[in-house]
C-alpha cells in the first residue's frame, strides 16, 4: 500500500513561485508530478528516478520547474518557478514503475489527493 500526500500549493501572482512536497512512500523506482484542472485529462509534468540521476520535464515547464527527491526523507518536491496563468491546476503526485513508461500518467500505481495551484495575472 501507498499513501501520498501532497502540499505547497496557494495563490500566486504572474511570476512568482511555490515549491510543492509529496510525502509518503518512496518504494518505487519512479516518482511523478501531473497536474489536472477541471474538464482537462491529467497531464504529465515531471518525474524522477529513484536515484535522481534522471528527470523528465513537459516541455512548457522547461527551465521553469525543477523536480527532486530526498529519499532518506521519503518526499519528492516541485520547485516551480516564474508561474504563469496557464499553470494554474490541480497538482498531484504518483508513484509508478519504470524508465520507460515515467511520462505516462497510466503506468502509475497510486496518487495523492492533490494540491491547488492558482496563478493570478
């Protein structure tokens, strides 16, 4: 069984940032950050091995966000910086299985329960 929980997330101002945590089992070889806003189909945003040495960014988030994971500390972080309005969503944490496949929101096992994500103009 896996239990994550995700926090960080607030109202912010065009440019501004958040660094958002997941918390809870690291067991799994790959950790992953997608976001879902209402209507939309969940969508992948970064992930990260289990070591750290390989990370995954959507393109639109690209120099902007940064993912990490403290293993010893069972949490994995979002450093989201310069936000825009088009980032405002509901952001979520999985844990899935492999190099392969840590792009897709089908190959993870279990989720959080989200945190909100406002970005103000």
């Amino acid at each position: 069984q896996v239990h994550l929980v995700e926090s960080g997330g607030g109202l912010v101002q065009a440019g501004g940032s958040l660094r958002l945590s997941c918390a809870g089992s690291v067991s799994y070889y790959i950790m992953g950050w997608f976001r879902q806003a209402p209507g939309k189909e969940r969508e992948f945003v970064a992930a990260i091995s289990r070591s750290g040495d390989t990370t995954k960014y959507v393109d639109s988030v690209k120099g902007r966000f940064t993912i990490s994971r403290d293993n010893a500390k069972k949490t994995v972080y979002l450093q989201m910086n310069n936000l825009q309005p088009e980032d405002s969503s509901t952001y979520y944490c999985g844990v899935g299985g492999t190099i392969a496949t840590m792009t897709m929101v089908g190959a993870y096992d279990a989720w959080g329960q989200g945190t909100q994500v406002t970005v103000s103009s």
